[in-house]
C-alpha cells in the first residue's frame, strides 16, 4: 500500500491531540458506523492512557443495522461505552448527551472523593477526518453553523460549549489520522469517502466495493444494477455503465464515470444499508 502518513505530521498531530487531552476529563471518539474498526485511530489507545472514552458510531443512516448492533454489543463485552447515532436525528444527539453526562459524572464523582470541588465534566470529541466531528458539534452546540474545515492551527484558544449544565464540550475536534496497516483498510476507507479519491485508484475501489456487495450484499447489486455476477470485473463495468449511460463516442464505456456511480450510489445510501465489516 502506498498511503504513507509523514511521521512529521503524525507526531504533530498527537502533540495536538495531546495537548487538549490535558483539559478534557474524558473523550467521545467518533468512528464510522459502516466501518467502526478501519475508522479508529490505532494510536489513540497509548495517546489515552486512563483517560475514560466512549464511542459514537456516526452515520448510522448508512449503515447495516444489523450489523451496528453487533458493534454496539462488541463495544459493550469490552466495557466500552458506545452508541450509533445519525446527526440529524435529536433523539440520538440526545442519547450521545445522556451517555457522556453518565461517563463525566462517574468521572467527577471520583475526582470529588478525593476532594476537589465539584464541577461540570468536560470532554472533547476525536476521530479521523469526515467522519462528522464538526456536525456532531455543531448539533451539541445547537448551533445550525460552526467552524468547519480540519485546518490545523486554525485554532487560536480553546472554548467550551456548554451543553448542559453538568457537560463542557471542547469546541474543536481533535483530529486523528487512519491507519493503513491493511491494505483492506485502505479499501474500506476509501469506499466510503474518508480517503481522498486521488491515493487509491477510483476503479479499484469500485471494484472492491462490488466484489464485497457480491459476497455480502448480493441483493442490493442486482435491486440497484440488475448485477448477477461480478466473477468478470470488465464486463460488470460495462454493464452498469450501459445501463446508467456512461458511454462514450464508438460505444465504450467510460469506466471512470461507472467507478463514480458505484462510489456515489454507495456513499448516499442508494444502494442500501450496508456495513463494510463486523466484529471479528
Ligand atoms: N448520512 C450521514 N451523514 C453525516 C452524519 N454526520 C455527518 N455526516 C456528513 O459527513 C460529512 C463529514 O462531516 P464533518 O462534520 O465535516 O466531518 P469532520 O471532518 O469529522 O468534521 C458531512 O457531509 C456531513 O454532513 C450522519 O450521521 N449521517
Ligand atoms: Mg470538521
């Protein structure tokens, strides 16, 4: 695999990381519902130390449902606070609220045992880039608008949202980069839109995304693409591409324009429900 993460730009981001951690009693670790393991940070749990989390699976809308309480029950038999939410829904922002007061309270609680004055939790959301940190803010907040954008150093001093009397929320992200240690991973990322479209090649992620519908969804490619069979990749293409119109002058298909309407049709939903990987 050819990702490569500067080690620069990884020990600047953990210094950032860590450097927030410092104010935050815990943190909410955000990873995505369709790919909640490839969307952790592998770093995190040595950046944490004993610091306590607790785990938002985001874009529950796109995902298996399934197969997203298997994660939640994963995340359980580990003693870990989680809880899959879609950002739109208030009921599930209001569960996100309800679990973090319940961890910061358990958090200050002891902090009160050994004599400090009581005080509101604060905690801080982290998770790699476009999996809905600065939403998941913003709709704490209760704002319709907040800074969006992960721009390093645009940051120029920390503020607290104040969500509720006894929770704090830092009101910016910290940012954590994917690992690439599979190169499954990278697939999976790249699917659904955490990778730019530019480090792996369009079409091969394509191909991968129907090579695992057709292990694991075959109803959905043919519902979506009349698709029996992807044992030929080529002719796969070319079979979506006629039917959705991607040809070009002479009859060819065009197979960068198909790669995009199988990436697309699965990033929106349109394809369904789907997870990319279960517990285990
Ligand atoms: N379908 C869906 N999209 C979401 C959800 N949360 C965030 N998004 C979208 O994911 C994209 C990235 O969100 P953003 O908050 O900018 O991610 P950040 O890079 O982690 O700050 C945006 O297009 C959001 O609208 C969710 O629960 N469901
Ligand atoms: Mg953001």
């Amino acid at each position: 695999m050819t990702i490569q993460w500067f080690p620069g730009h990884m020990a600047k981001a953990r210094r950032e990381v860590s450097e927030k951690l410092k104010l935050v009693d815990f943190v909410i670790e955000l990873v995505d519902a369709r790919a909640p393991l490839s969307s952790q940070n592998p770093m995190l749990h040595d950046i944490l130390q004993e610091k306590p989390k607790m785990i938002v699976l985001m874009k529950k809308d796109l995902a298996d449902p399934d197969v997203t309480q298997q994660w939640i029950d994963h995340f359980h038999s580990k003693g870990i606070v989680s809880v899959a939410i879609e950002a739109n829904e208030k009921q599930d922002v209001q569960k996100v609220i309800q679990k973090a007061k319940q961890l910061g309270k358990e958090k200050i609680d002891k902090l009160v045992a050994k004599g400090i004055r009581p005080r509101a939790s604060r905690a801080m959301i982290l998770g790699i880039p476009n999996v809905g940190k600065s939403t998941l803010i913003n709709r704490l907040a209760n704002k319709k608008a907040a800074k969006t954008g992960d721009k390093p150093g645009v940051t120029t001093k920390q503020q607290w949202i104040k969500v509720k009397k006894e929770f704090e929320l830092l009101d910016t992200p910290g940012i954590l980069w994917p690992k690439f240690e599979e190169e499954e991973i990278g697939y999976r990322l790249a699917s659904i839109g955490t990778i730019k479209d530019q480090i792996l090649p369009k079409e091969d992620v394509a191909a991968y995304v129907l090579e695992y519908l057709y292990a694991n969804y075959p109803d959905f490619l043919e519902a979506r693409f009349e698709l029996s069979q992807v044992d030929d990749m080529m002719e796969a293409f070319e079979h979506i591409g006629k039917k959705r119109g991607c040809l070009e002058s002479g009859g060819h298909v065009n197979f960068e324009k198909v790669s995009d309407i199988i990436l697309q049709d699965l990033r929106t939903g349109k394809l369904g429900l789907i997870s990319l990987e279960s517990p285990e």
